[in-house]
C-alpha cells in the first residue's frame, strides 16, 4: 500500500507500538484446536481476492459486450451505434485480464497423515486442469515456522506471509499457505505443530523482506539476540586492539 511503508517505518520505532504489535500478532496455542486422534489433517487456501477481480473484469467485459450488442440500451456507454474500435478494444482487454486472474489463481492444500506419515503440499489449477504437488516423510521435517516476504521500502509494502517447513534433506525447506496475515500464518504453523505433537510452540518469523535493491534475511524472533552478538563481537574486536 502506498505510504504504508513510511508511517510503518516511523512509528515502529517506537518502543510501546512494538510491544502492542506483538502483542497482537500473538497466538495462545490453547485457542487453536486440532483433533489427535485423527488419521490426518487438512488445511486449504482458496485464492478468493483473484477470483473476485477475475468476476470483476469479465462482469465488465460482458457489460460491454451486452451494449455492443444492443445498441441503445446502454445506459452508462453512450454511442454503441458507432462501434468505435475502442470500444471493443476495452472489451478485449476486460476480458484478457479476468481470463489471467483465472488461470493464475490455484487452490493450495497442505495435507498431514500419520498412516503413510508423509506431509503433502498440492496446487491445483482449476481453470488450466494442472495440480502440482510434492511429498516429504514426516521423519525429515526439522521444524516449522514463518517466514516474511515481499518488498517494503518507503513507498511500498508488498510483504505476506508463508508457513515454513525445515527438512534435513533436499529442498531443505517447504513453504506452504501464503497469506497477508501473520496472525493466521502462526495459527496455521501451531495447528501442523500441534497435529505432529510438538511442545515447545515458540515460532520463529524469519524475514526475506527487501527494499527492491538487495535482499535481506533477519529473524524477528531472534532481534535482540542478534544485537547482543554484535555488541559482543564489537567489544571483543576492541580488547584485542588494545
């Protein structure tokens, strides 16, 4: 969003809006229920803002298209007796947009069985008929977590969230259910840790954020941690100067 970045900036400087955004961005593990003793689990993403800028665009092509055809019932187009080649050109490229949304959109399933203990990740594409799927043994996961992605600067905050999945293997790592939420992206990573029986509900947010210049990668969870490291570093640095 435009500016948001920039008010961000500032006011996250500020000691007591980090603690309430933390404090808000928070899960309680309690709330989040699951069933144990089920065979597996099943969390989907339905890409419901493409689908509605998809109805968006071919509801207005077929507007158009509707007064091309009839002439001098339109209401909101004047001049339909015409034809001018513009109007058919908006036409067009209503539709080519809507029909890009579509084809773009896919249905996302993270699914967790403890029968076969495999932890699957399918994509379908419902408007190009094309699922792409990967599977990993539950035995490689290492732990889950959040990561934090997109571009923020001054200007521009495209960042979302996705829950990652650390294997001890290649690709090293999954992500799984995108989304703009971080609130949501932790619940989702407590339900698969609650389902694989983890204690310890301690997320880390890894962020891959960049400016749209170079790329940077910082654990939010392990801020404070990584400062003290460099203070350290400093200090140790200067005694052996001296």
């Amino acid at each position: 969003m435009f500016g948001r970045g920039a008010i961000l900036k500032g006011i996250s400087k500020n000691p007591n809006f980090r603690r309430y955004y933390n404090q808000f961005n928070e899960v309680n593990p309690r709330t989040v229920r699951v069933d144990y003793l089920a065979k597996d689990i099943t969390i989907r993403r339905y890409p419901w803002a493409m689908w509605i800028a998809a109805f968006f665009f071919i509801a207005s092509a077929c507007y158009v298209a509707f007064h091309l055809i009839t002439g001098s019932r339109g209401v909101l187009i004047t001049d339909y007796d015409k034809h001018w080649w513009w109007q058919y050109m908006l036409m067009i490229i209503f539709y080519t947009i809507g029909s890009c949304f579509l084809m773009a959109s896919k249905i996302e399933k993270v699914k967790i069985c403890k029968v076969s203990k495999v932890l699957s990740k399918s994509q379908w594409y419902p408007f190009r008929c094309k699922v792409k799927s990967k599977k990993v043994p539950l035995e490689n996961i290492e732990s889950i977590g959040v990561v934090r992605r997109g571009i923020i600067n001054q200007t521009t905050d495209s960042s979302y969230y996705k829950v990652e999945v650390k294997l001890d293997c290649p690709p090293h790592r999954l992500d799984v259910l995108e989304t703009g939420s971080l609130l949501k992206a932790k619940r989702r990573a407590i339900m698969l840790m609650k389902f694989l029986c983890y204690q310890n509900f301690d997320i880390e947010v890894r962020d891959e954020t960049w400016d749209g210049y170079r790329p940077r990668e910082k654990s939010l969870s392990r801020e404070n941690e990584d400062r003290d490291d460099h203070r350290l570093l400093s200090e140790e640095i200067s005694d052996s100067q001296n």
